[in-house]
C-alpha cells in the first residue's frame, strides 16, 4: 500500500481510466470539496478576526440556534464540474462582506426621522478568495492524485 506513487500526468489519467464512473465522479467529488476547503477554512479564520463570536450559537432573533460562520456554504455542481463557495444566503455574512448604505427611519408618528447608521464593508470573503487562490490552484494535482490513490488502494 505504501508504494503507490504517481509521478506524471500520465500514470493518474490511466489509473483513473482504470476506474468505473461512480468512482471517478467520488474522485472529482472529493478532490473539488477538499479544494475549496481551503478557502472556507481561510474565510473563517478572516470572520473569526472580524467577528470573534462568530463560532459561537446565536442566542437571539431569527437565526437562533446557528452559528455564523456556518453561514458558508458549499456546493458541488451535479454535472461534478465545478464547487462553489457562497456567503451570499446567509444574510448577517452578506451585510458584513458588502456593507450596507445609510439608513433612516420613517416619519410614522409625530417623532422626526433619524438616522440608524450605515455598516462599511470588511470584505473578508474576498480577501480570503485572494490570500488562498494560488494555493488552491498549486494543490489541486495533489489533492487529485491523492483521492485517486484512496480509491484505488481500496479497491484492491
């Protein structure tokens, strides 16, 4: 077991041509997921900074019971293509990354309009995106060429 080494391109495209299509697809799967793992794990430690409660469950309000940094999400595509991360859904990590524009009250009763602020964007998401982009990219083969090794030694 401890033998199996890939060292081109090659040797990976005939071993993983060697394997049946629900095995690739867990290949591709798995390779995409601990790919952007790296840059959830980045995206955190960056809200963590920002937000150090972040891991901590919310206590009040309608996302009681979650934590904020589960607010990352990550999907594969089903065509098994691409993965993507997204902050977007979750709208506390949306007002975070983008900020948010200045905000008043409405003139509803005889008390005047007043301002109730404005929160200025901490773009943790994309600073995130930038710190771990060439580190993705430069692990990927690794990452591939050793999925492709776990399934092939499991499947002997």
């Amino acid at each position: 077991m401890g033998d199996f080494q890939i060292d081109n391109v090659d040797e990976i495209v005939g071993i993983f041509e060697n394997l049946n299509s629900k095995e690739r697809k867990k290949a591709i799967t798995n390779s995409l997921r601990k790919g952007i793992g790296i840059l959830v794990k980045q995206t955190r430690q960056n809200l963590k900074k920002i937000v150090p409660t972040s891991t901590k469950v919310t206590t009040k309000g309608a996302f009681k019971g979650n934590k904020l940094s589960n607010g990352i999400r990550v999907k594969v595509w089903k065509n098994k293509q691409a993965v993507t991360a997204s902050i977007m859904k979750d709208g506390r990590l949306k007002w975070l990354e983008l900020g948010t524009k200045e905000r008043t009250t409405k003139n509803r009763t005889k008390r005047k309009t007043h301002s109730t602020g404005q929160m200025q964007p901490t773009n943790f998401f994309r600073d995130a995106k930038q710190q771990t982009e060439e580190k993705v990219f430069n692990s990927i083969n690794q990452i591939i060429s050793d999925e492709i090794k776990k399934i092939w030694d499991n499947k002997k």
